[in-house]
C-alpha cells in the first residue's frame, strides 16, 4: 500500500502586521515589503500573538507576586 506524504512545514502566515502603517496586511510582496507602503517593517501576527501572550504571563505573575506580598505584611 502507498504512503502518504505529508508536508510537516508550517505553512507561511497569511497576516502580517505593517510597523510603518500600523496595520494588519495581506501576505506581503515577494521580497517582504509591505503592498501599501513598500516599507520592509512586517511581521507575523503569530509571531506578535506569541510576544503578547508572553508579555500577559509576566504581567500576571508579577501582579500575583505583588499580590502575595502585600499580603504578608
């Protein structure tokens, strides 16, 4: 029996975040560049979803250290 292939690449994002329009873009150009303002400043939003998540963990662990420690004074 045949096997099948399976492509285990992740595939590339279909949101980009545009630094210099500040918005959300379409897959950009080829070479990276945003379609509306030919800037080279995009990013994925999985990767921003990531980032925010990380920074949302920190902010709650330091509000619940903060917490416990007024607590025990």
């Amino acid at each position: 029996m045949a096997e099948a292939v399976v492509d285990e690449r992740t595939p590339l994002p279909t949101r980009f975040y545009c630094h210099m329009c500040s918005m959300e873009v379409n897959i950009p150009n080829t070479d990276f560049t945003c379609p509306h303002c030919s800037g080279g400043f995009v990013e994925s939003c999985q990767q921003l979803q990531i980032l925010l998540v990380e920074v949302a963990v920190r902010l709650v662990s330091q509000t619940v250290a903060a917490t416990m420690s007024s607590e025990e004074k």
